[in-house]
C-alpha cells in the first residue's frame, strides 16, 4: 500500500506515508463516494504505516530479542532446557513468531522444569487440540495434570515446603 521496499529506514516509511495520505485524504473531494472511498484508502494506508513502522523498529532490535521461526525456538528452547536452563528455554521460546503444536508441547516441558504444572498442562492440551493423534502430547498433558494434582495435595505442598527450605537455596 505504501509502496515500499522492506529494506527502508523510519524517514523513508515516514515520506512514503505522506505522500500516499497527501493524494488520497478524504478532506481533498467533495462527492460522498469520493469522500467515502478516501476514508476507506486512509484506514488502509494507516494500517500499512503501522505494519511498516513496526517493522522497521524490529529490524532495530538486538538479534537477542528479535523474533525466530517457530521450529528454530523450539529447538533453541529444547537445547537450554536439556543445559538445565528452564527460564533462558522459556525466553527463548517467546521469540517465535508462530505458535504450532511443537511449540505448545516445548512449552509444556519447559513449564514442567519450572514447576509451573498448571500451566504445562494448559500448554500440552493446546498441543492435543493442534494434533489429537499425537502421543507423546497426550502423554505430556496426563503428566502435567498429575503432577499438578500431587503437588496440590498436602503432600505435596509438605513436600515444597521442605524443597525450599533446604540449606543453600535462595528462592
């Protein structure tokens, strides 16, 4: 809509936006179709100016916080988790750009590490949902749900309770 290219700084997006806005404000005609239809082109245009403002503010991020594809996050979160690294894993996998099933499960995992079971089992049953016939989801949510349920009886919570108050830990 702007028509640009996507290598473009915020000054060019910026000149671009005017531009296009200067020949298609609505205040330049003076039929209702005309009118009409220059609002339309300007919702339009705004949209287009926001997607490329974002964009190009991306692109400014350090590599560490820009977005990864899905399967590169999964595999980066997966190989932290296995160094026992479960928050740099979940930081990591808020990096990807789409959410799939693999995404989903490696959510899970890590949430399991973290002890967040709650939340593990709310992420393998969205995993089950993608992909029904997958079981090690399946396997992944009936774990989840059952370490929730432990760490919920009193047992378990004795068993927190005297987790953390181990010599040496400072959580």
């Amino acid at each position: 809509m702007l028509g640009i290219g996507p290598t473009l700084d915020m000054e060019e997006v910026r000149r671009a936006y005017h531009r296009k806005a200067k020949a298609c404000h609505p205040d330049q005609f003076t039929d209702e179709k005309e009118i009409a239809w220059a609002h339309q082109q300007m919702v339009h245009l705004n949209q287009a100016y926001e997607e490329a403002v974002h964009l190009v503010e991306t692109r400014a991020v350090s590599p560490y916080q820009q977005m990864l594809s899905c399967e590169d996050a999964v595999e980066l979160s997966r190989r932290l988790l296995t160094q026992g690294e479960p928050e740099r894993a979940l930081r990591q996998l808020m990096r990807a750009d789409t959410k799939n099933a693999s995404w989903y499960d490696a959510q899970g995992q890590v949430m399991m590490a973290l002890e967040q079971y709650d939340t593990a089992e709310q992420s393998y049953r969205r995993a089950v949902r993608m992909d029904p016939e997958n079981i090690r989801y399946r396997r992944g949510a009936l774990d989840a749900h059952t370490a929730a349920k432990n760490a919920a009886s009193l047992q378990g919570r004795v068993r927190k309770l005297l987790h953390l108050k181990k010599p040496g830990r400072h959580e």
